[in-house]
C-alpha cells in the first residue's frame, strides 16, 4: 500500500484575543474557573476583515511555502463556519492563493470533524494511486462562536490549520487502521439562521466520550488487535480541544478503559504538549485536533523520531474517528522552524469593550459594502459588492 500522510501543515490565527482573565472579570466569574476548570487562558478573536477564507487562505499559504500550487490535485476544506450556503471556501482559495484549474476543490462539512473527513477522502485518494504523483490540499478552519454570557462563550476561538498531504509524508506518517464511530445526536447544532451554536453543553461532553470509546474499540478492531491494546504505547495522544479539560476528561476515560487507574502520569507526558496551543487559541472547531498536533511537535522536548501518536477526532451531530501516525524524523524541526509560537505572542491583546465592539461588527460585515483599504493580514475581507465577496491579496 502506498505510504501516506502530512507533509507540511500551516496554521493561521487571528491579530487580536482576548485574554480570560478579563473575560471573566467582565462576566463577574473567578478566573479560576476559566484556567483551571475549563484550561483557557486565551482566546482568538476574529476582527471583521477576517473570515474562514482569510484564515484558510494564510494557513494555506504557510504549508505551501515550499510547494508549487500547480502540484496540488484535490482541495477540500472542512468548515462548519462557511461564508456561502452554495460557493464553497475552497473556490475563495483557490482563487486567492492561484491553485491550478484541474484540480478537485469542495467543501465539507460535519461538525468538528468535517476538516478529517476531508484528511481521510485525501489519504484514500492517494492511497488508491488517484493522485497520480499529485498532492492534496485539506484545510481546517473555523470561527468558533457562541452566545454572549452563555457557558460556551470563554471556549470560544478562530483559526486555521492547512495539511499538505502526499506520498512523502515528512511530518507523519497516517494511518492505515482507522475506527469509526457515529451516531444520530442533538449535542451541538446551528441552523442555517443563527450565526452562533446551540449547545447542550453536559451532554456534549458525554457524547464526545462515549464516541471516544466507540473509534477507540473499532481502531482496535481494524488494526487487527487480538490481544489488550494500552493507549500508553503512543508517544503522545492528540485529541480534538474544544477546551482543554476536554482532552483531559478524554485522556482519564480512554485510560480507564485501558484499566489504568492513575492516568494523571500518563496525561503530563503524552497530552499536556498539545494543549500548549490550543489553551492560548480556544476553541477552532475543525482545526482543533490539528492545532493540537502542531502544538505537540513544536512543543515538545522529547525526540519523537520514528514514534507512534494517536489521534481523536469529534465531531457533535456526530461522527468521531480513532487513528494513528508515525512521526517523521526531523518533523519537529521543521514545525519549529514555522515560529508558532512567536505568531501567538505578535497577537495584539483587545479590551473586552473591543470584543464586544468586534463581535457586533462581525455580526453585520457578510453584508457590508466593500471598503477600499486592507487591514494588515496577507489576505483581507473588504466586503461585498453586488452580493460577492470582495478580497484583497498581497
Ligand atoms: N475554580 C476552578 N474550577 C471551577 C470553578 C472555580 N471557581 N468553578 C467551576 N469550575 C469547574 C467545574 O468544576 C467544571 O470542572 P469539571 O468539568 O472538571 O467538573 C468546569 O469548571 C466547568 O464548569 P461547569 O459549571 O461544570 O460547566 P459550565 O456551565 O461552565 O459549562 C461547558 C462548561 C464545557 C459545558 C461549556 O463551556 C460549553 O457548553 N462549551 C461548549 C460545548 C463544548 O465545547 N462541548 C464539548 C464537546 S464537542
């Protein structure tokens, strides 16, 4: 079977965030809630002139930096914060970022887990040889929003993380055993009407854990283990984030299935890396498990060469997947070399009288006349003009 996975990825957060501490003065909640109860600390905050596009289109153009654009063959991007009932993101994208014409480009949408249902559809296509020599393009990204005040509201974020997925996986190595679990469930949905989610927020959690231990046995199952499986043989387990205590509750409940019963040792060395990122971004929706990857291979000190990570992906509706990757030798360097964490400390910090201000501009820009002037970002929203979306580029 041909060999594949992530090559090179690229992550994208917005100029602004909030910091919690003054989200929960504001809201008259102890901070404490916020960083130990929830694990925030900070949180992205998407100004009017950014989108999912915008953000899409910057990550893209972080993992495509060695890359010719006329190399890409399929282009997806998951998203569950579109900007058009019918054109999906990934046209935007490719129009500002000049992919080439024969290429595949869509959009899918499943929750938190639209942006792995776009890895898994790009692992087969060049698995089943359809790439013929060509790369894959597979774009996370989100603007994660919910009510003001409401118990959702400080796990809320924006960004994007971009994969470039090939034959010559330098990064890691994916797959092949994948497990599946879905189910029909109301835990998190949005209609076409509202701009922020609907959540039963207890029993979203119970959901998430119970299609962790559902992909965890069927991943068993698929890569043929006969004989107890303990999740403590992977170097590090990436999980989706909506916040970070989540892939705390989900790290206790994968190793109590495993019959461990003092998980906090395994959770300091094969999960804490990767919530160095997610705890300073919030929630990103489809892009959280990736965001947590890239935290892990910049963040983590031990040498991962050759080492075997798992994966956890969730999406609420719902459709969660169990699978594996081998890390590359030399992937960290290179995901160090992308400077992430020096992009998280240019952000600027905004008052929570500027998050309220944003968030009511955002709530109108879908709609508003392009302006003529570019707000600083490689690719900016301007507007719209006779109904299109208007983009400025570098
Ligand atoms: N100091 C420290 N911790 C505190 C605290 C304080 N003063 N006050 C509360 N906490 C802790 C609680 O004990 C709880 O921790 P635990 O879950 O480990 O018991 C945590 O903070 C959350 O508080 P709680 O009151 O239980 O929930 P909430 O009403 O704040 O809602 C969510 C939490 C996650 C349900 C809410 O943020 C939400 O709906 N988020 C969006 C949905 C989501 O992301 N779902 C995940 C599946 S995709």
């Amino acid at each position: 079977m041909i060999t594949a996975g992530i090559e090179a990825l690229g992550v994208a957060v917005p100029g602004t965030y909030l910091d919690l501490s003054d989200l929960a003065q504001a809201r008259g909640v102890p901070v404490a809630k916020f960083h130990e109860g929830l694990g925030v600390r900070e949180m992205s905050v998407a100004l009017a002139s950014e989108d999912t596009v915008t953000l899409a289109a910057r990550a893209a153009r972080m993992a495509l930096k060695d890359v010719d654009p006329h190399e890409i063959g399929l282009c997806i991007v998951g998203t569950e914060t579109a900007v058009d009932h019918s054109k999906p993101v990934a046209s935007f994208v490719q129009g500002l970022l000049g992919l080439p014409q024969h290429c595949r480009i869509y959009e899918t949408k499943h929750a938190c887990y639209g942006g792995t249902a776009g890895v898994m559809t790009a692992l087969d296509w060049i698995r089943a040889g359809s790439h013929k020599g060509r790369k894959a393009l597979v774009i996370c990204a989100d603007i994660a929003r919910y009510p003001l005040g409401s118990p959702g509201e400080p796990t809320q974020g924006a960004g994007a993380v971009a994969l470039l997925l090939s034959e010559s996986p330098s990064l890691i190595a994916l797959g092949p055993a994948v497990g599946t679990c879905s189910r029909d469930v109301n835990d998190f949905w949005r209609p076409l009407y509202k701009k922020s989610a609907i959540v039963d927020g207890q029993y979203s959690l119970s959901c998430y854990l119970e299609a962790l231990q559902g992909a965890y046995l069927a991943w068993q199952v698929e890569s043929g283990g006969l004989k107890p499986f303990r999740s403590d043989a992977f170097a590090a387990m990436v999980y989706h984030v909506p916040f970070p205590k989540m892939a705390k509750k989900a790290h206790w409940a994968l190793r109590d299935f495993d019959g461990d019963r003092d998980p906090e040792v395994s959770y300091r060395w094969q999960v804490e890396h990767g919530l160095n990122f997610p705890q300073r971004v919030g929630n990103l929706y489809t892009a959280s498990l990736y965001l947590s990857l890239a935290s892990v291979l910049a963040t983590d000190l031990r040498p991962l060469d050759g080492a075997q990570v798992g994966l956890f992906s969730y999406g609420s509706g719902s459709c969660a997947e169990f699978f594996t990757g081998i890390v590359t030798r030399g992937a960290q360097a290179k995901v160090k070399a992308l400077q992430l964490d020096k992009m998280l400390d240019a952000r600027r910090r905004i008052s929570f009288a500027e998050y309220e201000r944003t968030l009511a501009q955002a709530e109108g820009a879908d709609a508003a006349p392009a302006k003529r002037e570019a707000a600083g970002h490689p690719y900016t929203f301007l507007g719209v003009e006779a109904d299109r979306r208007v983009y400025a580029r570098p």
